[in-house]
C-alpha cells in the first residue's frame, strides 16, 4: 500500500495529530471540521463496542466513534482531554472520540516512510502512510477503513 | 358503440382536460401581460415582444387542443403587433383603443369557452377589423427591422413563467424545512419555560413567538404542498384503461382535486392508489353490467374518490358501488392460510380487515391486473411507510370504502416520549392505540410464548422493551407493577410493548439517521428532545415484525406447526 503523501501539495500537506493510546496519529486537516469536547451521547441499542451512539451537534445528529477502541489500542493519559474529532468522509459526517487532540502539523515531504517497510500483519489495515515528526512516529489514519467492513457487513446483516 | 366505450370521466373527457389547462394557462398568461399592455400604450415598443410571444404561443396550443377559432384570432392579432413593433403602425389613440378591444375580446372568448368547450366563437368580425385597420394605415416606413418573425418566436416562453415561479432545489428547501423544524421545538422548549415564569414581558413575548413560529412552519409546509389533482388525473387514466380492458364500464366521481398534499407523499401515494383502484374495478365491481342492472344498479359501476384535510391528515376514500367484501369469505381464506385462530373472535370489519394481513390474496387466478402477489397487504406497508393508515368498509351486495389517512407532514410526527432503562425513547403516535398502566396480576409468562397480557379479555403478547432492546438498567425479573404498556396494531394483529414510564406527548421532528447506525431499519429516525439529547423514534411495526422470527404467533396456541410469516 503505497503513501498518498508522499508528494503531497498545498493543504494536503497539512494534518491534525492526534493520540490513542501512546500511539500518535494523524488525519489529512482538510477532513477535519471542528474539534470538539466528549459529547453527551444517546447509544443505540446493540452496537459494537465501538460505536459510543449518535450525539446532537447543533441540531444536526450524527455518530460518534471511539476510535481508540477501534483500533484497539488501550487508552492511555488524562480523560479530561478526551476531544472528538468531527470528520467529513466524502460528504458522511462523523465524530472520532480520541485520548487527545495534539496539534496541526505540517510534515516536509522527505519525513514520510515508505509504505513497504510498514507491512507487518493485520493490523495496518487502518495505515495510509506513515510520517517522521521530531522523535515520533506518526501514522496516517486512513479514514475510509471506519465504515468498511465490519459495519458493512453488519449493515448488511440488519438488511437481511 | 359498446358499453366500454361509454367509459367516461363524469365530467371531464382527456380531452376535456387539456382543454380546460389551457384556457387556465391563457387566463393566467393574459393577466400576466396586462402591464405590457399598458406600457405599450404610453408608448414602449420593447414589450411588444412579450405580447407577441403570448399570441404566438397561444395560437399554437390553441390550435392543438382544438380551439381553431381561438388560433384564427391569435394570427390575426399577431398581424396587427407585427406591424405595431416595426412601427408601420404607430403607437395612437385608436390603434391602442383597438389593442385593447382585442384584448378584451379574447379574456371574453376564454370565458366563454370555460364555460362550454364547445361554445360557437366567430373570430371573423374581429379579424376583419384588424385587416382594415392595417391596410388603412399608410406605410410610413420601409420594413427595416432585420428581426425576422420567427427570431422573435426564438425567446422562448419560459421568460414569462420566471416572473411568477423560482426554482428551488430540493436540497435548499429541506434544509429550511429543518431548521423551521427546530425553530418549531426549540420555541415549544421556550414556551414550556414561560409558562413557569412570573415575567409578564417575558410570556407575552413567548406567546407572540408561538403565534409567529407557528405561522413560519405552516408557511414552510406549504412550500412543499402540491395539489392531489396531477396524481387523480393519472389515476384517471388508469381507471379509464381499466375500464377498458375489463369492459366494465365506469364513471368516475372526484371530490377534492385541488386538496394539498407534500410532494414527497404524492409520489409515493401513485402505487398503492392504483392498486387499490384496479382493485375495485377487477374484484370489487360485479362481472357484467348485466349483473349489475340484474341486481338493481346502474350499468356503468361508481367509483367515487374524494380528499380532503382532517385534524392535520390527509384523507382519501374511494367507494365503489359493487358487490363488496365478504367478511365470511375473507375470515376462511385467512383460517386456510394460518393468518389467524378460529377461537379468536372478530367483529365483521375486523375479518374484513384481514385482507390486509401480510400473504392474502383473495383470487385463486391472478388476473393480469391486481394480481401477481400485489396485494392489499403491499397497499398496507406502503402506506405504513408512509405513516399512514389504511382501513375498508365494506357491506357486501353494496360496495366498499377504503378509507387512507396519510399525515400532512411528514418530518414532524405527534411522539410519546417513554422512558427505558434510563434512556428516553421516543413512540410515534399513530402506531399507538392506547396505553395501560399495569399491575403484575395482568400479565402472565407461558413458556415458549413469552410474555401475555390480559386486556379486557384479550389475550396480547408483549415485550419488555429493555429486554428486547438489551438495554441493562432494568431488572429483569422487575415486577410489572406500575410499567406502561403501549397497546400497538400491526396488520391486524395487537401486541404491547413495556416501557418503566411514560413521560409525555409531544410533537417531534423526524432526523433520518445515517446509514451507519446500527439496527438503522427499526427506527422511524431521531429526534432531538427538549434536554439537546438525541433520542431515537423506535418504528413499532419494524419491531414486531422482527421480534416475529422464529416466534409462535399466540393465535396457533392449537396449532403449533403453523407460523405466522414475517411481516412484510
């Protein structure tokens, strides 16, 4: 699976990190909308785990997913700076909850590692790319993999 | 002639129909040009464009609905404005006196023929007049406008109709439907606040803004409402074709054309209306007019279809005068089919009533029309889909009623917003019969059914919806005592559903929910509730007809190899 960033150009290059765990993350800015604080959230009944319910946000309902539990990466560091992540996927609205929301970044093109050298085993199914920052290790979160296949497939069964 | 070609609308033919559109049209357009008129006559050329385009246009469709005399007289004028625009014919006195004579005239000949299609016009004096005066003029200037005529007919009509109509995207009024949607709770929210408060400004502000929001959200209905009138006259048609094709003549009543109804419903309304229509020609009227002058009545079978508005509904009936339902008949095929239990008795209408339980069919042979598995009980589940009702009245020998509610509105629902296990839930109204508050001496277990209730000797089955639902907070051995029941109807068969309370009624805004939210199909959508929380609208039909898997029905109690089939 080869980067899409590796030659990146304008406001692609930018992107918001964030934390799960200890691990670092980042998501391209151009899909974020807004950070926000953990919301109050109705759960809807018989939902996987990850799926924390749909919240209200000004008016307009949309889902909120723990993306930490997710990937399953264990939680790590202080609650109160839980945020979530308000996404735009190809016009699908939704909310990230993650341990925290670090800061914008603005990776040179050469700080990207190639892909090839990442493929390790399942797990990576959610890695677009992967970017050097300072002395961390940044992964790029490939959005599209939230509401593929698991929730596919349970959509799929909920139609049947 | 044969008694099928006798197949005509009771006031109107097709062509009948056109006519009158375009006599509306013409009336319409003819008001729309009065002020081109009048600037003609303090001497402005440029509208002369506009009225000519009116009578080219007019000449044309005149022409082909069959209005010749009409379109005789539109060529004439069109002569005269011609004239007029290349100035051979100034602008005076007397050629206005005679603009506005034709004008006059032809409003004149419109109303006429609103009155009687058929009504005798002779253009001939008029179209005299016109010729005399253009020959009587002299050519005081050479033809040398380069606008040849049929340049001017290249604008096209649609100028005008941008005048009076915009167009909007649908996109654009959805989303100011919403947002007056949320005004509409959000100022309800306020008024629950006022109405606590001793601020004498405060309340009569809030009252006003209730009057205001309230006018807004009527206003906002309206931008999607459109006349029923387009769909009856489709329907029409397919009465007419029907008719035809069955040679059973039919005369068609229709009653409250031009009553509202939201767009997004009338599309929907076109399939279940024309099965419930080919279903009254097909079974409902006798087999012959032979049959039918036997029995007393008149040849050609009434079908009668009337809408109107009632307590924010739409209701449609359609009668028709034939040999009605057998509710006998109904109740056996129902028994053959495991639709339903002989001890378990039912009123006349309800076993009537049974045609619209999911895998009836009352024709052995599927005729090419009603048939082929469409049935009254696909009628049903559009019209639930549509938050509706659908109900008949039948007497047989006589004819039936079937008799659709649809609301006027469908984003926002009347709700009763119940809690479960700590979480509130939000019931549409209209799937609710009624609600009982319980004791545990009410309700009984029985292994392998579940839980029954007695209601005044009926014996229902219900769900505590925190089970169902998986939701922990409650008990579950909880005694019933002091729970509310909501009694519900889904195809003829009542069921409960147990909530710990019932918390109030109230008006909701349905939010669709996205396709990722899990279950998705149980829900009506979401709402937003008075505390900023989004509650879920749970579709109580949905949930019976899934809670249905792999549950006995309580009415096979003897017959335990009978199923009752998923719902629809």
């Amino acid at each position: 699976m080869s980067s899409n960033y590796e030659n990146p150009t304008g406001i692609e290059k930018k992107f918001l990190q964030f934390s799960c765990g200890r691990e670092k993350f980042a998501i391209p800015l151009m899909k974020v909308r807004e950070v926000i604080g953990v919301p109050e959230t109705t759960p809807t009944p018989f939902s996987p785990d990850y799926y924390l319910g749909i919240m209200n946000l000004r008016g307009k309902i949309l889902s909120v997913v723990d993306l930490c539990r997710k990937i399953q990466v264990e939680p790590f560091g202080n609650r109160e700076e839980n945020a979530v992540i308000i996404v735009d996927i190809d016009g699908v609205v939704l909310g990230l909850k993650v341990d925290s929301v670090d800061k914008v970044v603005f990776p040179d093109a050469d700080a990207f590692v190639g892909a090839d050298q990442l493929k390790t085993g399942t797990q990576n199914a959610f890695i677009d790319g992967v970017f050097r920052l300072e002395s961390d290790l940044v992964i790029i979160f490939d959005l599209n993999q939230i509401l593929t296949g698991e929730e596919l497939r349970f959509l799929d069964q909920e139609a049947a | 002639m044969n008694a099928a070609d006798m197949c005509f609308m009771k006031k109107r033919s097709f062509e009948d129909e056109i006519r009158s559109d375009f006599i509306e049209e013409a009336q319409d357009n003819l008001d729309s040009v009065e002020q081109a008129f009048l600037k003609l006559e303090s001497g402005d050329l440029s509208v002369v464009d506009e009225i000519f385009r009116l009578a080219h246009n007019l000449k044309g469709t005149a022409k082909a609905v069959g209005f010749v005399h009409v379109s005789q007289f539109m060529h004439s004028f069109e002569n005269l404005l011609t004239e007029i625009k290349n100035e051979n014919i100034s602008v005076t006195e007397q050629s206005m006196e005679l603009v506005f004579l034709l004008k006059d005239r032809l409003s004149q000949i419109l109303m006429q023929l609103d009155q009687d299609h058929s009504c005798d016009i002779d253009p001939s004096g008029e179209i005299e007049k016109i010729e005399a005066f253009i020959s009587s003029r002299p050519r005081s200037r050479l033809q040398n406008d380069s606008r040849s005529r049929d340049g001017d007919v290249k604008k096209t009509p649609q100028q005008k109709k941008k005048d009076e109509t915009l167009r909007v995207s649908n996109k654009k009024l959805k989303n100011l439907s919403d947002a007056v949607g949320e005004l509409v709770i959000m100022q309800s929210i306020i008024g629950q606040y006022s109405k606590s408060s001793t601020d004498i400004n405060f309340v009569r502000a809030t009252d006003q803004l209730s009057k205001l929001s309230k006018t807004i959200q009527e206003l906002s209905m309206e931008l999607f409402m459109v006349p029923i009138k387009g769909t009856l006259m489709k329907i029409q048609r397919v009465i007419r074709d029907s008719s035809k094709e069955l040679n059973k003549p039919v005369e068609v009543l229709i009653k409250g054309e031009t009553t509202e109804i939201a767009k997004s419903t009338i599309e929907s309304l076109y399939e279940p209306l024309v099965h419930i229509v080919r279903n009254a020609i097909d079974h409902g009227l006798e087999d012959t007019p032979e049959q039918r002058r036997q029995l007393g009545k008149s040849e050609i079978g009434q079908i009668e279809i009337s809408c109107f508005h009632e307590g924010g509904n739409l209701i449609i009936k359609i009668s028709d005068d034939g040999r009605g339902i057998d509710p006998e008949r109904v109740y056996e095929t129902a028994l053959k089919k495991g639709l339903v239990k002989k001890e378990v008795s039912l009123s006349d209408n309800e076993k009537t009533s049974l045609i619209f339980t999911p895998g009836f069919s009352t024709k052995k042979n599927v005729s090419t029309m009603s048939g082929r598995g469409v049935g009254m009980d696909v009628v049903m589940k559009n019209i639930r889909e549509l938050s509706g009702h659908i109900g008949i009245e039948s007497k047989k020998g006589e004819g039936s009623t079937f008799r659709l509610s649809l609301p006027l509105t469908v984003s926002v629902i009347d709700g009763v917003v119940g809690r479960v296990a700590g979480q509130s839930f939000v019931f549409p109204l209209s799937q609710i019969s009624e609600t009982v508050l319980v004791g545990n001496h009410e309700i009984s277990y029985v292994t392998g059914l579940g839980h029954i209730l007695n209601l005044r000797g009926e014996s229902l089955p219900i769900w505590v919806l925190s089970e169902a639902l998986g939701i922990n907070g409650s008990d579950p051995t909880d005694s019933f005592y002091g729970k509310s029941v909501l009694i519900c109807e889904n195809a003829g068969v009542r069921f409960g559903v147990v909530v710990d309370k019932l918390e109030k009624q109230q008006q909701v805004l349905v939010k669709e929910l996205s396709f990722e939210v899990p279950d998705r199909d149980v829900y009506l959508g979401s709402s937003i509730l008075g505390t900023g929380l989004p509650a879920l609208i749970i579709d109580l039909a949905k949930f019976y007809s899934n809670k249905l898997d792999g549950l006995i029905q309580i009415s096979h109690l003897s017959e335990p190899e009978s199923h009752m089939e998923k719902g629809a």
